[in-house]
C-alpha cells in the first residue's frame, strides 16, 4: 500500500475464505463497499445489496461486505459461518470480505480512509452502525456515504450515474 492512499486501488483486504484480495484488481469499477452483519434489524439488505449485484455487475458494478461485530455484537461467528449464513439466508454471491474493524484505531485501513473521505453527519468519521455504505467511482475516489437506513434500493440513481461516468 502507498504511504498517503489517494485511491480505493491502494488499498488490500482478505476475502471472506482467506485469500488476498487487492482492489487494484477493480481499478475502472464502481464500487459499493457495506459494512455488514448477520444479525442485525438491517440485515435484510443483503437482498437488496444481490439485486443490485445481479442488475450491474456486467455494467462494472462491484459490491464488497465487509462483516464487523463491532455494533452489538451483531455479527460473532468465523468467516466460515458469516459466507454460510449469507449464501444460504440471502444467496449472496458478491464478494464477501474476512471480518474487519471499521472504527478507531485499529479500523481495517480501508475503513479508516473511507471514513476519512467521507465523513458522516456533522462531520463525524465514525461508522455509527452496519450497513453503512460507500459509493466509489471508476477513478477510486470516494462518491458519496449512505447511512444504513438508506436501502440499497434508494442507491439506484447514484450507482447508475456512477456507471455511466
């Protein structure tokens, strides 16, 4: 990774089964990057979060998860239970990423410049809850936040405009 980041494309994270998974290998997607969890009232928008997949994906859309149990507790199980439980509760099929922290200190790097990118209301940088969304264009820079009441669904617009940038 670069000493100062200036893109999404300089960033590495681990996929949800171990791998290595550097976001050069998206360079000229757009990309909608979710903290997630299993067990949370806003879990349902894993359903959402596949459509959209399955609508864009060939239009160069990308969706990547991000577990956390960082907002109660909501997500405690291995990688292994997090991908089981998505694929046969919600039949995700975008990428899911190995379990991160997305706040203070030791917040996975990514989380740390997105938020950084980004901030949230009044300016704060922190993730208040799951399902905290970010939008980023096919040049790597953060486009916008969504809160995770904004549903999935209520994004179309802005991945569309995104997409045909």
């Amino acid at each position: 990774m670069a000493s100062t980041p200036t893109s999404i494309y300089d960033f590495e994270a681990q996929s949800i089964d171990g791998q290595p998974a550097a976001l050069s290998t998206q360079r000229g997607k757009v990309m909608l990057i979710v903290n997630t969890a299993s067990a949370c009232g806003f879990t349902p928008q894993f359903e959402g979060l596949e459509k959209l997949w399955k609508t864009y994906a060939d239009k160069g859309l990308v969706v990547l998860g991000f577990p956390s149990n960082e907002f109660g507790g909501q997500d405690p199980g291995s990688d292994g239970e997090i991908a089981s439980f998505c694929q046969l509760n919600y039949g995700v099929s975008f990428p899911m990423m190995s379990k991160v922290k997305v706040n203070g200190a030791e917040a996975h790097p990514l989380w740390q410049w997105l938020t950084k990118e980004a901030p949230g209301i009044l300016g704060s940088k922190a993730v208040k809850w799951n399902f905290t969304k970010f939008l980023v264009g096919r040049d790597g820079r953060v486009l916008k936040r969504y809160a995770p009441t904004d549903k999935p669904e209520s994004i179309t617009r802005d991945i569309e405009a995104a997409l045909a940038a």
